[in-house]
C-alpha cells in the first residue's frame, strides 16, 4: 500500500507501483501486471492505462519499427499530492515475418520526481525483459523489482545521493535541500525547460501563469511537454498554482471544451489532439521544442525585476532545443538497438544523467527565480492590513497593472494568508519567511560555486541470476517479448541498510489545499457544469479517477454536496473577466476545507452513462 513520503516513521519507498500493459494494432489496451496488487489506497490511478500510451506511441504496420518512446507525466491523488508517472513503449514480436506487433508499455508511478532515473532503469528492465523471455525459468525481472521496492532506500535530502543498480548500470538518485534548490523536482527537468525556452519566452510565460491565465503547451513528446509545465509550477515557488494542472492530457478527452474552461489551467497536448479545436483568445499556447507563443493575451508592462531577470539570464543560459530532441532521438535509437540486436553495449549510459543530467549553474539560476518573486511580493505586509491600494503604490507608476493583476490572485491571496497565520502556512510560505525577512530583497543571479556532496550510499544490488550463453544466440534477436511476471519469485526481502534521517524532512514540499475563503453558489454550478459536459462528452467515458474525481465529503460516513467557493481576491472584477474557482468540502470537523481547481479535476470521474451518480 501507498505511504505518506512526509511521515518519519512509515517506509518511504521510491516508487509506489509497476505496470505492465499491452496495446494491438487495433487500439486494444489491457494491463497485465501490476504490483503491488491493491487498489484501494488513495494514490492508486484504477485507469493508468490511459497515460501509458501516448499519442506518439501506437503499433506498427510492417517491416520498420518505430524506435522506442520515453513517457512522463503527473497524476494528482484524492489527497491534492502529486504522483509522478515514467513508461517506455517497445513494440514486441516473435519472428522476423511479422507484420503486426503488439506495442508494450513498462510504466513506475511514484509519489518522488525521479523521472529522469527511473527511465534509465526502465530501459534496463526491458532489456532484462527480453532475455528472460527466452530463457526458462529466469526470475532476473522479477529479482530486480523486488530489490527497487523494498531494499533501494530513497535519498536524503542534501545528504548522500543513492546508487541503485540494474543490469550493467548504475541509477543516481539525489535530492537536494531547500537551501540549495528550494523546491524539490526532477533536477533535469531545468536543464531540459531552459534549453527549450529563451530567457524572453520563459519569463513572459511565467507572468501569464503569476497572473493565473490558462496555459497550453504543445509538443510531440511528453518528456519535454511534462518538464516544462512541472518547472513553470515550481518556478512560481513560493506562490503555488492551485488550479487546473495536467502536464499530459490524456487521449480521448474532448480538448475544445478543456480549452473553453472558466478556470485557469496549466495543460499539455500532442498537436494531434487540437485539430479542428479554436484557441480561445483566454489561452496561451507554448509551442515545443520551437518554444513559440500564440495568445491574444497581451500581458501589462512588466516589473523591473523581471526585465533585469531576462538579461542576467541571457548571458548564462542559451537555446539549445535542436540538440536536445536530436539527443533524444538518438537515444531511442540506442535502446531500439540494444532491444534488437542483442548487444546490450549498443545502449551507452553516462552515470548521472538521462540526457542532459543536472548543472550547479541552472540550479542556482532556479534559486534566483525565489528572489524574483520575492521581489514582486515584497510589500506586501500593505496587504496583510487589508490595504491593496497602498501595496500596488509601493510600485513604479508604469508597472501597478501588473501589480494590480497579481494581487487580484488565488496565488498571492493564499500567499497572504500562509504569512497572516504562520502556523498554518505551507511549507513554502514558512521555508520563505525564515530565507526572506521583511527587507528589500534583491534578485541575484547566484554564482555556482559552492561545494558539492558528492558521496554516494550504494545500495545492495539485485540478487538476479547469470544468464545462459545461448540467451542472446542470433536466431533469437527476433524474440521481443517482455514474460509474464510472478510475484512469488520476488523472493525474500534482504535487511535495508538504514541511512540516516532526514533532517530536512520538516522542509518536503507536499501538495497542499488552498486557504481561500467563500464566495457563492452560482459559481459551483458553472464549474461543475463545464466539468460534467467534458468529461461526459470524451471518447473514454470512464477517465482517470486519480485525475477525475468528483469531490466527497471525508470523515463523515454520508457524502454530501460540496460549496464551490471563490477567493477573497476574486470578488474583484478581473481585468480578463475570467475566474478562478477552488473547491471546498466539509472534514471530519465539519470545518470548510478549500481545495484547488487542480485537485477538483483530481476528484472527478465520470459515470459509465449520463444517468449514474458521481460518486
């Protein structure tokens, strides 16, 4: 069962489970193994399969096989937390004469950003896969999963990275502290966002998000389409997107009335999934790996602090988004190989990266984002006293619409209460008071100089049998099947060699429910009503329950209908006459809790037909 990665006494694991699924080249998916077995905890995704096979990925027709495809994305659980998702798709075949191969998808979901690490170790295991399917009684698979689960300890934060091993190569994992970078994701994320969006592109971007406009990204490949939306988030730390964020959309879902939303939002889509569909004047299209912008939006003059932030960085970060895909593409290449031609070397790995790994440089350039938004909420203890007025007039007179814009915001206003009740604040907010005093507080591009923890805890290896010679003999390069699993060969678990504890543990930066205050019922009934309409009207009537849920009532044996309420900040009028909507339902106190738009979508599901209940 699924833990709570925050809690010091329950195991924390790397990853909470493995599936396997199949998909036929008539568009037939079906999951075939899965472990751990339950689906009754609260992180459990009962429709994975959905996210497993992106729009690029689809059986092949013939003699060419399509190279492999590498797969994130991010799923939001019952709770508001984030779980992170990693698949490769292989196609399979057992002859050299077939025409018509069945596509495989290996996918980990974890409640830990280790996307980058765990797709390494997911090329390994099909490569394991495969030769176990051509030897009898081989348990290799099976061995190595067993090892990641219970006997791979997951890392200390700031202290000694992890080395876990699989096949002939070594997996790095490495959190880092809130002091060096201070919120925690999948460090090559960074490095994959800023080689694709110019320091001009990337920051406007960002201020379309700080004033909570919808935000599309495009792109043919979800690693780079999830890096960039999972940054964009981050980046606004230690304000927080409570809104709408699904980085892949999964396909079958009517993207036109997505696009319609009266919610802000942060998604992403494969080009094939907007044809026919209009961009509203409301939405900010980012283009991938082209890094172009389309929106009718035109943002208000923006702040100096953002201004000065695009020149810093452009003298340290340069656009290197061809080279990227082409590093990519040439890793599919390898692994398609690798699978092929039974030369495991064909595949060569570089230890602690996937493609690009991880620079002191862009995470100091992350750090520097902190000052930019401390900046831009500095004086806003004018706020606390209620006087907006006054905050907007600490600023230079051509730059207070944007000012204005900001304060009007789910972000800051929650941002505002998380300082006027510290000990209801989120880890973000109490993390920033203690970096950020109420001082004038600069925006330094930090120089990346300080030394690093480069020790590793090596973990024990997996406890996997030798392979027989004649495994990888010539008349079985076209045996490409991935066996079925056996969980009793997971055999007995090994002692975990302890590490030590985290001291940084207090600073885990978890999904948290917003702070925002009541508004009406008129509201509810607009959300909701969009939100049945496009989850009814999708191809795939059952959606992801971990992404689409209908909000229930928790601790009271009775569900009742939840109040949609807006923020205090929204009972302006909005300069874009849209508005930002949270959830609230009622705890076992019977106390309103507030939860965001992006977890309203995590609570919803759709009924089988039109006229069954939500539950």
């Amino acid at each position: 069962m699924a833990t709570d990665p925050t809690s010091t006494t329950a195991p924390r694991r790397l990853v909470e489970y493995f599936f396997v699924a199949t998909k036929t080249g008539a568009g037939d998916e079906a999951l075939t193994f899965q472990y751990p077995a339950t689906t009754e905890a609260d992180e459990y995704p009962p429709n994975i399969l959905m996210f497993m096979f992106p729009c690029t990925s689809s059986p092949a027709h013939g003699s060419l096989l399509p190279p492999p495809v590498y797969n994130t994305f991010v799923l939001t659980t019952a709770s508001g937390a984030a779980l992170y998702g990693t698949s490769i798709c292989f196609s399979t075949l057992t002859s050299s004469s077939d025409v018509q191969h069945t596509l495989t998808s290996l996918c980990f979901v974890s409640q830990w950003p280790f996307c980058g690490p765990l797709l390494k170790y997911l090329e390994q295991l099909a490569l394991l896969g495969v030769h176990q399917a051509r030897q009898v009684d081989y348990t290799g698979v099976e061995k190595s999963l067993a090892n990641l689960f219970f006997e791979v300890p997951l890392p200390v934060r700031g202290r000694a990275g992890v080395v876990a091993s699989i096949g002939d190569t070594d997996v790095l994992l490495k959190r880092y502290t809130m002091q060096d970078v201070p919120f925690e994701m999948d460090m090559e994320f960074l490095e994959y966002t800023f080689a694709i969006l110019t320091p001009d592109t990337l920051l406007n971007v960002l201020c379309h998000l700080l004033l909570e406009h919808a935000v599309l990204i495009v792109g043919v490949d979800t690693l780079f389409v999830t890096a960039v939306a999972e940054t964009l988030r981050h980046l606004l730390f230690p304000l927080q997107w409570d809104h709408v964020f699904i980085p892949v959309v999964p396909l079958g879902v009517d993207m036109a009335t997505l696009l319609d939303a009266p919610v802000p939002f942060v998604a992403g889509a494969h080009p094939l999934q907007l044809e026919g569909a209009a961009l509203p004047p409301t939405v900010v299209r980012v283009d991938l790996p082209e890094g172009r912008v389309t929106s009718a939006i035109e943002l208000p003059p923006l702040p100096d602090a953002v201004v000065a932030m695009k020149d810093r960085l452009a003298t340290v970060l340069k656009k290197t988004s061809s080279q990227l895909s082409r590093r990519l593409w040439e890793r599919r290449m390898a692994f398609q190989k690798a699978l092929y031609s039974n030369n495991k070397g064909d595949l060569m790995y570089e230890r602690g990266k996937f493609l690009l790994g991880s620079s002191a440089l862009v995470r100091k350039v992350a750090k520097s984002f902190t000052h930019l938004i401390g900046d831009l909420v500095a004086g806003h203890e004018h706020c606390l006293r209620g006087d907006v007025v006054a905050y907007v007039c600490t600023k230079p007179a051509s730059q207070q619409a944007f000012y204005t814009a900001l304060a009007d915001t789910n972000a800051f206003q929650a941002f505002l209460d998380g300082m006027a009740s510290p000990h209801e604040a989120s880890r973000a907010v109490r993390f920033f008071r203690l970096q950020h005093p109420p001082t004038t507080i600069k925006s330094p591009l930090l120089s990346p100089t300080a030394q690093e923890n480069s020790q590793f805890h090596v973990a024990m290896a997996p406890d996997t049998p030798a392979l027989q010679l004649q495994n990888d003999a010539s008349n079985l390069q076209f045996h490409v099947t991935f066996p079925n699993l056996d969980v009793a060969a997971f055999g007995p678990v090994r002692q975990l060699t302890e590490i030590e504890p985290d001291d940084d543990v207090d600073c885990v930066l978890v999904g948290r429910r917003s702070s925002s205050t009541v508004t009406t019922p008129e509201a509810r009934a607009s959300v909701l009503d969009w939100l049945d309409t496009w989850l009814r009207s999708s191809e795939k009537g059952k959606a992801v329950q971990s992404v689409f849920r209908r909000t229930k009532t928790l601790g009271s044996p009775t569900t009742r209908p939840s109040p949609l309420h807006r923020t205090q900040s929204q009972n302006a009028s909005r300069r874009d006459g849209a508005s930002s909507f949270v959830l609230c339902f009622l705890d076992g106190r019977d106390r309103p809790t507030p939860v965001a738009a992006h977890v309203v979508l995590a609570r919803l599901r759709v009924a089988g037909d039109a006229g069954h209940d939500c539950a």
